[in-house]
C-alpha cells in the first residue's frame, strides 16, 4: 500500500539492508529515539494510535520484523530464529547509529527485547514492556501448540486459510485474548492477509515458529540482573496470556524496574489504551534535566 519515500500514519517508510536481509521501517518526529517492537502476527501497525501522540517530542521508529505480518520476506537463507530476530533488531539500531534509545515492546516483541538486552544493550537506554513473553511464557501456553505446528509438513497454508475466517477472530486463539474489543478488519486484514498470500512469509515465519524453546527467555532473565538502566513495565492485571504476575517477577529481576497497572486491556495495550500507554511513556522516556 505505501511505498518508499510515502507518508504513512507512523511516519515516512524506508527500506534499510542489513546483514540478514532487507527490513522496512517508519520514521516520525525528531529528538530522543523510541523503537517500538511488535510481535508475531502484528506489525508496526499495532502501534498506530501511540506514535502520532509522541513524534512531537520523540524521534519515533518502528522496524518491520520478519514474524509473519510483514510486506516483504527475507532471503530464503536467513536466520529467523529467536535469536537472530534479536541480532536483527541490534543491526537495525546500528545500522541508523542510534544511542540513548528507548525500546517499547509489546507481546513476542518483548522476548526479542529481552534477547536483545542479554546480548548487546550498549545502544539501549530504558526499556517498557508491555504484556510479553517471558521466563516460561515462550509461548504462554494458549500458543504454546504453534512451535509444533510449525514442523508438520504444510500445516502453514493450513493454518493462513484459517486465520482468514472473521467468525474466528475474536476467539481466544487468534485475537480475543489479545484485544478487549474487536480489531478493526482493516486491521485485522493487514496482520493476515501476507501470511495467506505469501509462501515466502510463511516460509519466515515457520523459521520462527520453531525456535521458541523458553529456554531462550529464561537465559535472558538470567542476564536481565545486569541491566542497569530504568524498565517500566506497563502491564494489565486482567491480561489473560501473560498475567501480571510475569511483570513483578521480571521487576524482581531487573535491577531499576516499576511496575505500572493499566486497566481495561489485555495484551494488546497500545490497541486498547494507547493513550495511557502514551502518556506513560512521556513520563518515562523524557530525557533527564542537565
């Protein structure tokens, strides 16, 4: 729909080529930058009604990670594991020569960050996690049957025509665990829609599929001790995938972390509350006076 060089609610689209393979991303505003990472089956779109409320202050970008609800795939030689997603967010931040940033993740997003801060934070200055996979939760365990699936031989065009029925969307499954009220279809439609299309995107997203062992998160909470920099986590208490349970024991983990409760959401809080989540992150990311 938008090409590069287009405007685009989240900012202008650019394409960057990294080491693993082409990402595409939006650029908005200007000042400290925030990094907003989405999860699988989303893509930056799930942070549209949050960034026009901050490119006034912030420099705002949203990559494109290769997780299922992306425009274009990546080489068929890439590494989509788990942890190469992480690799892959890091090479975008260098790639752009970012520092002193803000990383706002939400649901699978929040994994990557969290692999992201175990192997190479330098770049990083605070973190906010919205309602992630964590510790155990790698997925939490509605999800947990996909790794799986992703092995059975042509489960994946299986599954892309099943997630195309709307009577499905607002069951537990797909999106009604996620969202307290119905995504827009046109929404909806922009995270699906790729994966029925394209035997390349779900090419990449079988790769990840099958790398979500949680002993990838449980290493990274380990190395989280040494995190010295400031991580709000902004989390419902009536989350129905990741209770709010999953964000103290990450506070107890991490040496500088606030927890911060959001009511009426589920998982998706920059769906349901993107103005709370908006002015929470005003609060936090603002640069400290000199």
């Amino acid at each position: 729909m938008y090409s590069p060089g287009m405007t685009h609610p989240l900012g202008t689209v650019h394409h960057l080529s990294l080491p693993q393979g082409p990402l595409r991303y939006y650029d908005q505003g200007t000042g400290r930058p925030l990094v907003f990472v989405h999860g699988v089956l989303t893509n930056p779109l799930i942070w549209r009604k949050v960034i026009p409320a901050l490119a006034a202050d912030f420099r705002c970008l949203a990559p494109e990670l290769p997780l299922g609800a992306h425009s274009a795939p990546m080489p068929a030689t890439a590494d989509l594991t788990a942890p190469a997603v992480a690799t892959l967010l890091g090479d975008f931040l260098t790639a752009l020569d970012l520092h002193d940033v803000v990383l706002v993740a939400n649901d699978t997003g929040g994994a990557i960050t969290q692999l992201l801060l175990a192997r190479h934070p330098a770049r990083v200055a605070k973190v906010v996690l919205t309602p992630s996979d964590s510790f155990e939760y790698f997925f939490p365990p509605l999800f947990k049957p996909l790794p799986a699936l992703a092995r059975v031989p042509g489960a994946m065009p299986v599954l892309a025509q099943l997630l195309r029925i709307k009577a499905l969307h607002r069951l537990p499954f797909l999106f009604g665990w996620v969202t307290k009220r119905p995504l827009p279809p046109d929404i909806a439609a922009e995270y699906l829609e790729k994966l029925h299309k394209s035997p390349e995107i779900r090419r990449d997203l079988r790769k990840f599929l099958r790398s979500v062992p949680p002993r990838h998160t449980l290493a990274a909470a380990e190395k989280l001790r040494e995190f010295a920099p400031p991580v709000l986590l902004v989390w419902p208490p009536e989350d129905k995938l990741f209770p709010i349970s999953l964000a103290h024991r990450l506070a107890a983990v991490l040496p500088d972390a606030e927890v911060v409760e959001v009511e009426d959401s589920y998982t998706f809080v920059p769906e349901d509350q993107p103005d709370v989540l908006a002015s929470h992150l005003k609060r936090f990311a603002a640069p400290v006076a000199d």
